[in-house]
C-alpha cells in the first residue's frame, strides 16, 4: 500500500520537544516532495489544539497518509481529531510520526527515526499495521471517549502533568519535567482512590497508577514489562514509597524491571477498569495531556490505528 502513496500532510506542532525544529520539518518536507509526493504542511496554531484543522479533511482531498511532526501529545490530539470526525472517515487515514517531541514513546516503540534520511528510507519501505488505543470514558469537559495511543496515569503522574500544563510553550519541558517531578512528589499527598478490577479491588495508598499498551511511558520510563508481548492493556500500580526506596524504584524504572520492586510495585494486564476518586476531581494523564475526572473507565479499544511503520511491531 506504501506505493499507492502521493498525498501527505505533515501535521506539524512548531512548540513540540520545547520548539526550534522548523528547519527538520522543512528538510522532511522538500525530500519528500522532491521524491514526488504531494506534500502539505500544517502548522498548529494552537499548543492545546494540535488537531485544530481536522475537521476541514471531509470538505476537501482525504490524504492518503498523515506524518505527525510532534511527540506523543501531537500524536495523541490528532489521532482523537481524527477518530471524531463525522462518518468515521478519519478511522481509516494511515498515520506516521516523525518524532521531535521530548518523550517521543510511541515513536520509540515503533522504531521511528528522528533522522531525516533514516526517517525517508524507513517511510518508503513501511508496512502498514495496527496499533493498539486505550478507550477512556468519564473525563470531565468532553461528551466523547478518548483514545490513549500510549499511556494513561493517575496520583502523581497526574499531577506533574497538571502542573505543566499552562507551561507548555516555554522551552523549559525537560528540565522543567524533572523539577516538577521532585516538587509533586514532596508535595503529594495520597489521595482516595478506588480502583475495580473485574470484582477485584486494589488497596493500597496509590503513589502512581498507569495503563499503556507499549512498554514506556514519560521519556522511556519502563513501567510496563508486562507488554514485552503485545496484544493487551498493562497496567503498574506504584503504592507508597519510603524515601530510602526511590532510588531504587528510580533506577528499575529506566534501566532495568519495575516488577523486580514487588513490595511496593504491581504489574499486571486487566481487560477494563473503573477509577474513581474518592475526593472529588482528580487530574489524569494521557499522553502527556491534562484531563481531569471524578469516575474513569478504561478498557482496550476495539478501534485500532493503522500505521506506516519500518518493522513488523
């Protein structure tokens, strides 16, 4: 199907990865223009909004392939624009990241380059596939469910991302991740969380929890060993943590196996859950966007995402 490609628009979110990377995403754009394809550029006007322009695609050409020039927020944003537009239509548009985000998890999990050349030669010998989604239900300020291309979290991943929520477009996010890490964590206070799997609860004061369908999430944090094999929803429960624990915790989390901390870890892969918090709202991660709730619920989707990816996932 790679060979019928001519149509591209490259969905491009100037403030992703901190901002500066115009110069990439036009050297995308010439060589693939300059190998035939009809390419479009779309710039994002909007940090929030990266999908803004979605809506235009059932009054005009449907493209035959989207590039999202971003990260997993980019990714995430246009991949729930596109599964809301009228008659399903956007279902059916493979997708393809050129990663330039700060976390770039989803495109790590599918051996997408961030090299122009590297990203080029990969393109053009893609096979198309499915990715998994996570469907959401219950956030407040939206009627529709949203799709998790990546990871959700609850407790302090919630939190950090709340925090950096109004600070997306000061160049800061790295460095300003860590600092907003070690200030919620020192400030977290435990909230009431009640967690349903199945008829099984999980007790427990719940430092962090987190559902993803790849094995990263929030710069390559492996938080989820359980989906070295692909097919379902992992899901880690981080409990509460002594402080003499963390570097420990710390270390599994991005060199070795989080499950290995058991006296405080839990990994396992649910088929749907329900969250609710038990003090009112609450802020939720997805993707590394703020969404907030009361009453969650999540499962697998049915939908799934057709991909442009180098290798067999």
């Amino acid at each position: 199907m790679i060979n019928s490609i001519r149509n591209i628009v490259i969905y491009f979110n100037p403030f992703a990865g901190g901002g500066g990377n115009h110069f990439r995403v036009n050297n995308l754009l010439s060589t693939l223009t300059g190998l035939g394809y009809e390419v479009s550029l779309v710039e994002t006007m909007d940090s929030d909004d990266p999908s803004n322009q979605l809506p235009a695609f059932p009054r005009q050409k449907t493209p035959d392939c989207i590039v999202v020039a971003g990260g997993d927020g980019t990714l995430h944003q246009v991949v729930n624009g596109l599964f809301h537009l009228p008659s399903d239509r956007g279902k059916n548009i493979p997708i393809t990241v050129f990663p330039i985000g700060s976390g770039n998890d989803w495109a790590r999990a599918w051996k997408m380059s961030g090299r122009v050349s590297r990203w080029v030669s990969d393109f053009q010998s893609a096979k198309l596939q499915y990715a998994l989604l996570i469907e959401l239900k219950g956030f407040l300020g939206t009627g529709n469910k949203v799709y998790a291309i990546n990871s959700t979290g609850i407790g302090l991943t919630g939190k950090i991302v709340q925090g950096l929520a109004n600070r997306r477009t000061t160049g800061f996010i790295k460095a300003g991740y860590l600092m907003m890490t070690i200030k919620a964590f020192i400030k977290y206070s435990y909230p009431e969380f009640r967690v349903d799997v199945g008829n099984e609860k999980i007790p427990g004061d719940i430092l962090s929890l987190n559902l993803g369908v790849n094995t990263t999430t929030g710069g390559g944090m492996k938080l989820f060993p359980q989906n070295q094999k692909p097919g379902k929803m992992g899901c880690t429960v981080i409990n509460k943590v002594r402080f003499w624990r963390v570097p420990s915790l710390l270390y599994q989390l991005y060199f070795g196996d989080i499950s290995k901390v058991s006296s405080v870890v839990n990994c396992f892969k649910p088929d749907a859950l329900k969250i609710e918090a038990g003090n009112g709202v609450e802020p939720a991660e997805v993707d590394g966007e703020n969404y907030s709730f009361k009453s969650l619920t999540a499962k697998l989707s049915e939908d799934k995402l057709p991909v442009f990816a180098p290798r067999l996932h």
